[in-house]
C-alpha cells in the first residue's frame, strides 16, 4: 500500500462536523457535499464510522474495528460518500476511538465475546485491560436484589438474563443456570458493584465500555487497520484520535499513529486546563476547547465577577470557592464513581497500608491540578498535587511521601496506571460533577475552560493567538461539540448577563421567590440555562434539567433519585410555561437581551474562524442554534433550510441581523470561502488596536492581509454613546468588507462607519487593488 497522498487531496483548512448516525447514515451525510463546498469547508469531519453496539446514536462505543457501521450503511455507502467529497473537491477527517470497546451488547462484539467464553486462554485476552489475578471477571448486569440470578436462564447454548446473552465455555453447560453461571470465566453481578469492584478497566465510569491495551502492538494493528488503509489510499486525510488520556502511554502510541500515517492530519481530544500547555507530541494540534475558552471569554465583562460573587453568595447561603468544591467533586468521584480503579492502584501500592494507599491516592487525584502527566514529564504537576494533598491531609503525610516517590518513577507499574485515574477523576468530578454545582456564572462552565477565571481580556487573547500561529497554526478551532455543555449561541447570550449584574439579580430573586427550589445553587444554573436557551420547548428543558440535577448529584443522583427533589424541579420548569406572569418577564428579558445575544455570537464566530487554527463548524451552527448539552446537542439539522439560505445569501443583498440566523450563516460562508480560496491571507497574526473612547470594545487582528474585526461588550458601547470617533488602522491599499460588500481605502477607519451594518467585519484587499500593486 502507497502511503503517498494523492495528488488533489484538499488541504485540511476548515472542517464541518456531521454526526453520522443510523439516523442521519453516510448517504445522506453524501447528499451535504455541495452544500459543505457552498458553505467554504475543506473537509467533512465525521463521527466514528466503524461498527458500533446497535443503535449506537453516536458511535464511540466500537465493537468490531474490522468493517464499517452496517447500520451507517457499510462499507458500500462508505465508497459512494468518497465519491461525494471528491466530486465536490472535498476531503475526510474521520474520528477513531483507541482507548476502549462497546461491550453492553457482548454478542455484537466479537473479541470480548470470546473472551467471555475462553477467559485467559482466549487469544483476545490481551486487548482488554483486565486484571486476571482477581478472579473471575466481573460484568455488572444485574438488578440491585439478593435474588437476581434466578432469572438466568438457559438457550441456544448461551446464558440469558432478560434481554442479556453471554456465552458459555466449553464443557460447562450440564445443569441448571446458576450451575452453569458459577462455571464461566466471567460473574454476574449488581451492576452498583460496577463502580466499586469491577475487574476491567472502563472508559471513565462507564461499564459498558472496556479499556483496550493499543499499547501491544498487535492490539494497535488489529484496531487499526481498516482506518490506516483509508489513510495510506489517501481516502482518509485527517484523523481526530478520542480520548487520549485515557491511554496507558499517549505519547507512544501518538508515535505510532503518527508513524502508521505519516501525512494525515492528526488532532487529538485533549482537554487543557487554564495555562496548561499541549505535550510536545507529534499531532497538529487539539480539537479546539483551549480555543473555545479563550474565545467566549473575550465576550465575558471581566469587571462583573464581584457582583456574580455577591449574586451567589446571597443565594446559596455562603461561598466555596472553585478550588475547595472540585476538590471534593474529585474526591468523591475517586472514592465512589472510580472506586474500582482506586482499588487496582492501591493494590499496585503493596509496601503501603491498603486504606492509606487509597485515601492517599485519591487525595493526589483529587488535587491533581490537570487532566494527568506524562511520565516523567510534568513532574510539576505531580509536586503541586503532592503539596495540596498534604496541606488537606498532613496525617497521610509519611504515604503521600511514600507514593509520590513512586509515581516519579516512569518505569513504576504505579506510576504508569496513575495519570489514568487522574483523567478520569477530573472528567467526572469536574466536567460532570462541579460545572452543574458551580452555578455563579454558567457561561463559563465549559469544557476546557476554567470558571474561576471571568472573562478573557483582548491582550490575553491576543497572546494566546500569537503563541498558537507559532507553535500549533494548525490545531482544531470550534466553538460547539458533541460534548459542550451548552452551545456557541447559549453562550453568547449568557455573555450579555455580565454586562446586566444588577438587573440579573433581581429577575432571579424575583423568579425564585416565585418558584422556589429547595436546592438555590441548582435553581440559577436552570433559570441561566433557561433565559439562555429561550423560547425552548417544555419536553427539551425537563431532559435537560433532570440530567443536570443527576450529574450535579447533590439534591438527586443517577444512582439514587430524589422523587421529591425532582417533582419540585420539573414543578419550576412548568411553571416558567403556566404561569402566565412568570412565562411572560422569562419571555420579555428572553427577547431584549437576544440582539445584543446575536451580537455576541458573530462576535465570537468570526474570531474562531479567522484565528491562527483549523475552524470547525459543528453540524447546524451555522444558523442560531441554541441546544443544550448531550444529546440534546445531536438533534437532527435542517439542511434543506440551510441549503436554500445560502442560496439566497448568495443571490441577494447583505441579509439582517435577525431571529432567522442569515446573519450567521452570512459570516460563516465568506470567512470560510476566504480561507479556503485565498489562504496566503491567513498566514500571520498581528492585533490591530483600535485608538478612541471606545477602544476596549473592538477585538481586531490581521492574520497576514485578512483583517477580522468584532465587537465586545455591545451594551457597555451602547451606554457609552456608540463608538464615536473611534478608529481602527487599516492597511494602507484598499480593502473590501466580505460580509458588505463595501471598499475602504485604508488608513484611519471610523468604526462607526465599518460596523454600521453588522457588528462585525473582514476586510481583504480588494482584488483589484491587489493586481495593481
């Protein structure tokens, strides 16, 4: 197989996310390739393609990596979506899943299906990370009763519990099936003992999807062939890698992949925290959340934090800080939600105490201050831990000495297996613990971001940009994912909040005087979440509320719901729709603070996609798009209203900012076919500082000729008067702006006058100016 790329493989400049689904399968993601061309994106950016358990809505849980979603289409509407993106000049970025497998349907997956039935001996036993030497493995199924195995029972040759099947080993099916069940290499169990004695390592505390080991060699070459034979034929030209801290050795094995692909585009899902730097690996960047953080921000008022302080403070009673709350967001994740995993380490910790080496490991977790490290790299990391710990516990000093000696050990089994726990405590007990307590301003609650720190200053967002065109000018951009808790658009109009603390403290005293909730810190996450997403329909928000609350679990818990708790929840959520006085304030501040909202997200769109980076669009926002998180945020697109907008955007007048979202898709469009047809405009990064009153209110860069200027904080501006005399220094030729139509001839520029139409604009030298010089 040549690894050469074939000749017209497109650049990968700017992708387009479509999750691929048996809902929305790889034919009618072929039937998008005009439009994505229209629309200025190089590559389709695909959810995993390979065959997935059935029904799989979003297909990360893997089941066979030998062939593609039958329920997608197969590998025969695979070729006929290639055939699509090459007719219409396009090229593929698909999304692989290294780190586990779906095993919630054991039949459908064929290599834990055998090792279900041969155990050790199975030729399959080294794919998956299970810890042997415990015994039988255990697969959590069960009903929470002492009697549940009753309900096995015998067919076909297989056990069944219900709707579960499981295979039975040689020579072992003879009597009843209890009998035979007390026979296998494998034991059914409760499946609350999934968090706490499970014998397999999981993808955080997911049961039903199981650790691989692509560290062996020949785990990575069976898990990925079929992917690098679409690289090396130059079918595939990127290639997103999920979820790499949950690996043994990320570094290793991105030296394989990037070995086994030496052309592809390579990004990896990594998770940074505030300040924290990419490792030095051999990819092209991230999937986008450092950029996310650091773009919203801009849009966030800096000097609003006290007052949401105070705001919070009131309603809840008292203040934790974010540092105190995820400290123990984390340790309850480490102690409960992981407790298995914390049980393996502390077993590796055998000159140690058994319960000190569990609550000294939990507590390094707990204060981890990044997803994980890289032994032996980010030994500081490892030292910040070490000296929070203590600080918490100086009791379990002589074991926090003890296990972090080890755990700067590379080579330590230990020290290995660590940064495994640490990424998976900081997803749940931050991602999806404290960012549903932490409700003082939840715009800022977001996947890589940081909300103890309010808002982005242009300077810090200026630096951030200079360092990535120099260092990673060719990591992911996005705004929304398959993952964000709220989208680009919800975000955008929370933003506004900072600029109206005041006012936003007394429509929630008000509001929650009105419906109260005997939880007040969940009570303004909903009200946030619900001006946020508003109007929004009733079903939508009483889905979102319940997972919050459960994920939040504080007043309710997946594990154990509050019938009580929950009934006064969903109580506020009708009443913002039956009560006609509340519906109708909840409508009317939903409607004023839309616009200045709109203004936000142009803002924030034009930014990411004209930053140093590859943009990512995800699938619908284009157009204003106000979903909530998972899976709310994979509703089904109306791309035939897309489709016929851009049409119209194409053949008539600049379009105006309104409810219907031609705006954005106006936006979208011209950066992005900007991007692709003259990319020597988008080599630099340069701020370009507006000089007046009204200066902190422009964010403006020049990216090597392509000039991206939006407006931030457009109700301070308006207080303000306006921009006045404010300008902004433009290249001396002449430039035109994509989204008017309008030529400046350079120089000083009023930017009353450059934003008179939109609040936002990017200027490129006019063509003809360009053949002049």
């Amino acid at each position: 197989m040549s690894t050469t790329p074939r000749p017209d493989a497109p650049r990968v400049g700017a992708t387009y996310r479509v999750q691929v689904r048996p809902g929305f399968d790889l034919d009618a993601t072929a039937e998008l390739a005009d439009y994505l061309t229209g629309l200025g994106v190089t590559h389709l950016y695909s959810a995993p393609l390979l065959t997935a358990a059935p029904g799989s809505a979003h297909g990360y849980d893997v089941v066979d990596h030998r062939a593609v979603n039958p329920e997608l289409g197969g590998e025969a509407a695979r070729q006929r979506l290639l055939r699509a993106l090459r007719a219409a000049g396009l090229g593929m970025v698909v999304d692989i899943v290294p780190n586990h497998a779906g095993v919630a349907v054991p039949a459908a997956n064929p290599a834990w299906w055998d090792v279900l039935r041969r155990g050790r001996d199975s030729a399959y036993a080294g794919w998956f990370d299970v810890d042997w030497d415990r015994g039988r493995l255990l697969l959590p199924v069960l009903a929470d009763t002492p009697d549940a195995l009753d309900d096995l029972k015998l067919a076909d040759g297989e056990l069944r519990y219900h709707e579960h099947r499981f295979p039975i080993a040689d020579g072992t099916g003879d009597g009843g099936p209890r009998e035979v069940h007390d026979r296998q290499h494998y034991e059914l169990v409760s499946w609350r003992r999934g968090d706490t004695e499970l014998t397999y390592r999981r993808f955080f505390a997911v049961s039903d999807l199981a650790g691989l080991r692509v560290e062996d060699p020949e785990v990575f070459a069976a898990t990925h062939e079929l992917v690098l034979r679409w690289a090396a034929a130059g079918e595939v030209d990127g290639i997103r890698v999920d979820h790499p801290d949950g690996l043994r050795d990320p570094s290793a094995y991105l030296a394989r992949l990037r070995a086994a692909a030496p052309d592809a585009w390579l990004v990896v899902e990594k998770i940074l925290e505030y300040g924290e730097e990419l490792p030095d690996w051999p990819v092209e960047g991230t999937t986008g959340y450092d950029a996310l953080a650091a773009v919203c921000g801009l849009f966030v008022d800096p000097d609003a934090e006290g007052d949401f302080t105070a705001l919070d403070t009131h309603l809840v009673g008292r203040h934790t800080s974010w540092q105190d709350l995820t400290h123990d967001t984390k340790l309850a994740a480490a102690t409960r939600l992981l407790s298995a995993e914390l049980t393996r380490l502390a077993a590796l910790a055998d000159d140690v105490e058994p319960d000190a080496a569990r609550a000294a490991l939990a507590e390094l977790a707990a204060a981890f201050p990044v997803y994980r490290g890289y032994p032996p790299h980010g030994a500081r990391h490892l030292a910040a831990a070490r000296a929070e710990a203590g600080r918490r516990r100086p009791d379990l000093t002589a074991v926090l000495d003890a296990l972090t000696r080890r755990l700067r050990d590379p080579d330590d089994e230990l020290a290995k297996r660590f940064p495994q726990l640490t990424g998976a405590v900081m997803a749940k007990g931050v991602e999806d613990t404290a960012f549903y307590r932490w409700s003082r301003f939840v715009a800022l609650n977001e996947v890589g971001g940081s909300p103890a720190h309010f808002g982005v200053p242009p300077a810090e967002f200026h630096r951030f940009a200079a360092a990535r065109q120099v260092r990673w000018p060719a990591s992911m951009t996005t705004l929304s994912t398959h993952d964000t808790k709220r989208s680009e658009d919800v975000r955008a109009r929370l933003a506004v909040l900072s600029e109206l603390p005041g006012r936003w403290a007394d429509l929630v005293a008000r509001w929650t005087a009105r419906a109260p909730l005997p939880d007040p810190a969940f009570a303004h996450l909903l009200w946030q979440t619900a001006v946020g997403a508003w109007p929004i329909e009733r079903e939508r928000l009483h889905a979102y509320v319940e997972k919050a609350a459960r994920e939040a679990s504080a007043a309710t818990s997946w594990a154990d719901p509050d019938p009580v708790f929950e009934r006064a929840m969903h109580d506020v959520v009708d009443a913002m729709y039956d009560d006609a006085q509340l519906h109708a304030e909840l409508t009317a501040f939903a409607d004023e603070i839309a616009p200045v909202g709109w203004s936000n997200s142009l803002g924030q769109k034009l930014v990411q996609l004209a930053m140093p980076g590859v943009p990512d669009t995800y699938q619908g926002t284009e157009l204003w798009d106000n979903s909530l998180v998972d899976p709310d945020n994979r509703r089904p697109v109306d791309f035939a209203v897309r489709r016929e907008l851009l049409a119209r955007l194409d053949a008539g007048p600049p379009p105006p900012v309104d409810a219907g979202g031609a705006a954005k898709l106006l936006v979208v469009s011209r950066t992005l076919r900007l991007r692709r047809d003259r990319p020597e405009l988008f080599t630099g990064y340069r701020p370009v500082p507006a000089h007046g009153r009204a200066g902190r209110h422009a964010l403006a860069f020049d990216r090597g000729g392509a000039v991206a200027v939006a407006t931030r904080l457009p109700l301070g501006l308006a207080r303000a008067g306006g921009w006045g005399d404010t300008t902004l220094s433009l290249p001396v030729h002449e430039v035109t702006d994509l989204f008017t139509g309008r030529s400046y001839s350079g120089g000083q520029t009023l930017l009353a006058d450059l934003l008179a139409t939109y609040p936002v604009a990017l200027l490129a030298p006019t063509t003809e100016s360009v053949e002049a010089s």
